[in-house]
C-alpha cells in the first residue's frame, strides 16, 4: 500500500545521473516495473481509502432503516431485505418525548436557532474585521493578526474551565444564549481569516477608483468589495455553521443538566450510552445529525476547500 | 473628518482615515475576543491558583487567596505523567497516520480520471461528518456483541473470539513466535483519528500538489528519473513546508482534542489523555482549581511546543 510515498524503495543514486540516451532510460526495466506497480497500487489505495470512508456511512444508513431485531439476528447483514425496510426507528427519535419518542425534533430545532445565529452574528461581526485586516493600515495592525492566529490555535478544553466558571457565575450556563456566544467567540477568528482570504483576491485598483470617484472606506468596503467576495461570505457562513451543529463540548458542559436545551451532538452522546434505547433508533439520530452537514458541505464543496487551503498553494 | 475646534480644520490624508476607519470596523471583533478568549484565559490562571470547588463557583471571591495545591495535587498522583505520556503516543501515533495517509490518498487521486470528482468528495466525509454521530458508528461498528467488525472477524478471519477494540487496555498478540504486548484500545483511538483527520491533510497536499509546475518533473523524466526518484527528488521536497505546518496544526489540535476520546472510550482503557482529565477534575472531583492547573500544563507544554518549532523555522531562515 506505501509504494507511492514511502522512499524506502530507492536505491542511493541521487537527482539521477543524465544518462546520454533518454529513449533507452526510460524504456529501461526498473522503470516499467515502477510505472505499472504504481499504476495497481494507485487504485488499490483509491478503492482502499474508498471502502473505509465510506462504509461507516453506509452502516448509519443501513442500520437506521432496519428493526433491532433484524440487527441482533443477523448482525453482518450489509443489504436490507426488502420484508425488512423500516422507518419507524425515525418516527421513534424525532417524537417527543411526551410522546413517546426520544424528542430529537426538538434538539434539531435548538441546534439549528444555535448555528444560525452563530453565522448570521460572527459574520457581521467578522466581515468588517477581516477588510480591516486586509486592507487597513491601522495600528497594532501586526499583533491584532497574531492574537487572532492564537485565540484560534488554542484549544477548547483550555478555554472550558473559565468559561464554565463565568458562565455560571453571569448566569448564562444552561441558556443557548451562552452557547451562541461562545460559538461566536470560537468561530470569528476562523471567519476572519478565511474572509482575508476571499478579500485579498479583490483587486487594490478597483477600490481605488472607488475611492477616487468619492466612496468613503464603508462606502469602498458595501458598494463594490461586498458584492466582489459574496459567494466567499456565504461559504464562510457555511462552514461557521457546520463548526457549531458540530460542536460537542461546550454544549456538553452548559447545556447537559437542561433535556429541554440538548443539541442534537449533544443528544445522541447523552442517549447513547443508555441501554433502553436501541442502537437503531440512535443511528436515526445519527442520520438526522450527519445529513444536514453532508448537504451543506457538498453543495458548496469547491469555495470551501478553496477558502480553508488559501495560504497552501504559496507553499 | 471632524477637527479639532482650537486647530484650523485640515483634511487628514487618506491613510490617515484607513488607519481610524480600520480601528473602527476592528473594534467588534477584537473586543469579542478579549471578553470571551483572552480574559477567561488570563482568569483561568487565576484559578489555578486557587481553592476552588464547582459548588462554590456562583459566590467565591474572584481575588481570593492563592495556594499551590492545586499543582501539588495534579502532579503527585502521578497520574498525570502516564496521561501525558499517553498523549504523547496517541497525538505522534495520530498526526503520523493521519498525514501518511493524507499524502497517499492525494498522491492516488492526483491525476484526472473518470469519478475523481466523487472519490474527493468521499475522502472528505470523515472530517466532514460531525464527531458525535461518527464516533457512534464506530463504537456501533467494533461492539463485540453485534458489531459487524467482529462478526466478520470471526465468521471470515476466524478469530477465536471477539476483540473488545475500545474497552480492552492491552492484548498480548504473537508474532513470529515472540509476544508483544500491544495497547488495543489506544490503537483503536489513533486508527480514528488517522481515518478522521486525514482528509485535512489530503486538501491542503491536494492544493499544493495542484499548484505544482510540471516543468521539473518533466525535466526529471528526461533525465531518466524513475517515478519513485521523481516523487522522492522532485516532489517530496516541495511538499514539505505544507506537511511541516500540517504536522504543527495536527499537533496543537491532536494533543489536546477532547471530543473524540471522551466519546469513543470515556477516557477508560488505557486512553486517558490530559484533555479527558481535566474533565474528570471539573466533573467527577468537582474540583476546578485542579481543574484549571491541568489545563495550565497542558497549555503550557502547547507553547513550549510552538517555541521550538517557531525555533526551528527561524534557524533555517524561513519565514512563518
């Protein structure tokens, strides 16, 4: 499987030693042999890699339309017999819990007023912020750059501990207000960075004729970088979004003692490690918690990877 | 625009006006991060400092007085030694695995052919895919009672019995006649985190791959370099900034990931990393003082890590 990239298959000769005749060299033995073990082992990764992604996925899929029993009896079943097709188990999760249901309708909700909000406020918190970066000469122009590169370097669980101690002490520990105001804090620094990202590729002598026909900075920043960089706005609400439906731990310190406020992440941790629910109800839940995602996240696949890598290119 | 009333009114030049007007869009940011990064953390090492118990959170003082004991009692139980090294292995063993296979699968699918598109976009599901729904399967999937890794373990490899993946600490394994011990359940944990990271690692080598000139890979063919020369002389080389800073981004964040221990093993099994401890301090000792002392050290053994790689970068005259 290591062919492609491990070195360890070289011989010593080092940046090859011009050989004279190139049509002989490379009709050469050694290398037809690497060209076309290469070319075996390139699709045995691709189909490899294939199998382990996404087999899990399938395995969600495939155990949340399946009854429990079905399951127990036949454990290593990878297709569902049509007699055994099933939605109840997603009936079972979204109801609530008066009715009967393990009330994920509800947690979908939390979640979703959680993440929207996060978006909608980092972004208009962010988007100035991020031209000021950009473009702006101000002072501390340098170390502003710095704390941001910090404040997003450093981990949750560090952050946790004060977090939960202010919280409380404020009484925000336990509202989804608190909740949306750390998301915040966790995702401008993110946000700022993709969005100078997105506003460096504005080109300087479009906002200068702006400037030179009257604009002020505001002016420069709403009438043409804004309406530039639109596509690269929504993506990064994108992805703020998919950082907070994600989130686990700080929901899981504010929120666990209030069934009522549970997000949806942290709702399938809470109910799955209790024994009277039965696994495929929870693989429902696990659906109802990955689909969202998927969906966003490959309806705007391209601008997002092209946002997040931005500095990679330069090497 | 507005001058000052003693002074004749003058225009101030235009970088003047961007340096206020970029202060001013700054302003909302900058003071968000402060009040919900920057001062926690500062308190946070106050209460390091200090006694006290998650009871008594909504009324102490937050200037009381200030004690090691806090220190004493994370470093003399010597637990936290083993939790550090653990971590050690599970983030060396993690951010390896995780970029190896990052730098196969973007090496793979580098060029064009039929379902490209689709076989990108399926290699960036683990990452995608939210961690608590993921972890579940995973636990779902290695269960020794119905999970189908064991069932076909046992059915197709014809293993004895079924393998406990992520609550069994260490198994003994036989190997050419010599037995290793081997720690089932860190394994367990490290194969999540390569198979959860490493799409981080495939977009950013894609991304540089993509923006490579073919120019010296064709004047290594010519040269009559053999594919494998070609990766290690031409390629490697200018992949290796990117996989340098993929290295320190995947530490930072692997050394003190929480989420994925704490719901695949809870911490039990052998994997108890200084991120799960810290939790158990706050909710099972209840003690936040301990608490915050261990996110301390962990904090504080992150920036000796960034100072030597900044070291590093700085003595071999490149630029962060």
């Amino acid at each position: 499987m290591s062919a492609p990239t491990t070195p360890g298959t070289q011989t010593s000769t080092a940046p090859a030693p011009r050989p004279p005749e190139v049509q002989r060299v490379r009709g050469s033995r050694r290398h037809e042999i690497e060209r076309r073990s290469l070319r075996i082992l390139r699709w045995v990764v691709i189909i490899g890699l294939l199998i382990v992604t996404l087999l899990p996925f399938y395995y969600m899929v495939l155990l949340s339309l399946r009854p429990i029993e079905a399951l127990l009896r036949n454990p290593s079943s990878l297709i569902i017999p049509p007699a055994e097709f099933t939605l109840s188990s997603y009936q079972q999760v979204l109801a609530s819990t008066a009715a009967g249901g393990q009330g994920f309708g509800r947690f979908i909700a939390n979640s979703a007023l959680v993440a929207v909000s996060a978006v909608i406020i980092s972004l208009i918190v962010a988007v100035p912020g991020a031209y000021a970066i950009a473009r702006l000469p101000f002072f501390g122009h340098r170390q502003v750059n710095a704390l941001f590169l910090a404040a997003y370097l450093f981990p949750a669980i560090v952050m946790a501990i004060p977090l939960f101690v202010l919280f409380t002490r404020v009484g925000l520990r336990g509202s989804l207000v608190g909740l949306i105001l750390v998301y915040i804090a966790q995702t401008v620094p993110v946000a700022i960075y993709m969005l100078r990202n997105y506003l460096d590729t504005v080109p300087v002598a479009v906002e200068e004729a702006g400037l030179v026909d009257g604009l002020t900075r505001i002016g420069v920043l709403r009438r043409i970088s804004l309406p530039l960089v639109m596509p690269s706005i929504m993506a990064t609400g994108l992805f703020i979004f998919m950082i907070a439906w994600n989130e686990f731990l700080f929901a899981l310190l504010f929120l666990v003692e209030r069934r009522e406020s549970w997000t949806v992440s942290l709702g399938l941790s809470q109910l799955s490690g209790s024994a009277e629910i039965p696994t495929t109800v929870l693989m429902a839940g696990s659906v109802v918690l990955t689909l969202p995602i998927l969906i966003l996240f490959f309806s705007t696949e391209r601008l997002l990877t092209g946002g997040l890598t931005a500095g990679a290119e330069k090497g | 625009m507005s001058a000052l009333p003693l002074r004749p009114p003058r225009r101030r030049t235009l970088s003047q006006r961007d340096a206020r007007t970029g202060i001013a869009l700054m302003s909302p940011t900058l003071i968000i991060v402060l009040a919900v990064v920057v001062v926690p953390l500062l308190w946070s090492i106050l209460i390091a400092f200090q006694q006290l118990k998650l009871l008594e959170i909504g009324t102490a003082n937050p200037f009381r007085s200030l004690t090691l004991a806090n220190f004493e009692r994370v470093f003399a139980s010597g637990g936290l030694w083993v939790s550090l090294g653990t971590t050690l292995v599970y983030t060396a063993g993690s951010v390896l695995l995780s970029i190896g296979i990052g730098l196969l699968a973007a090496m793979a699918v580098r060029r064009p052919f039929r379902g490209r598109n689709f076989v990108r976009a399926a290699f960036l599901l683990p990452y995608v895919a939210p961690v608590v729904a993921v972890t579940f399967v995973w636990r779902t999937m290695l269960n020794p009672q119905f999970g189908i890794v064991n069932e076909v373990g046992q059915s197709t490899f014809g293993w004895a019995d079924p393998i406990p993946f992520l609550s069994e600490a260490q198994r003994t394994v036989e190997f050419l006649g010599a037995q290793f011990p081997i720690p089932t359940a860190l394994l367990t944990a490290i194969a999540f985190e390569g198979w959860r990271y490493f799409p981080f690692a495939f977009l950013f080598l894609m991304a540089r791959l993509e923006a490579l000139s073919a120019e010296s890979e064709e004047a290594a063919l010519v040269d009559g370099a053999s594919p494998l020369q070609t990766f290690r002389y031409i390629i490697l080389p200018q992949l290796m900034p990117v996989i340098a800073l993929l290295a320190v981004l995947r530490t930072i964040w692997t050394f003190n990931e929480f989420d994925d221990i704490f719901l695949l093993t809870g911490g039990a099994a052998g994997t108890g990393v200084a991120s799960v401890r810290v939790y158990e301090f706050l909710t099972v000792q209840r003690n936040v003082g301990a608490a915050a002392a261990q996110s301390l050290v962990l904090a504080v053994v992150l920036v000796l890590m960034l100072a030597v790689y900044l070291f590093l970068m700085r003595r071999r005259g490149e630029r962060l």
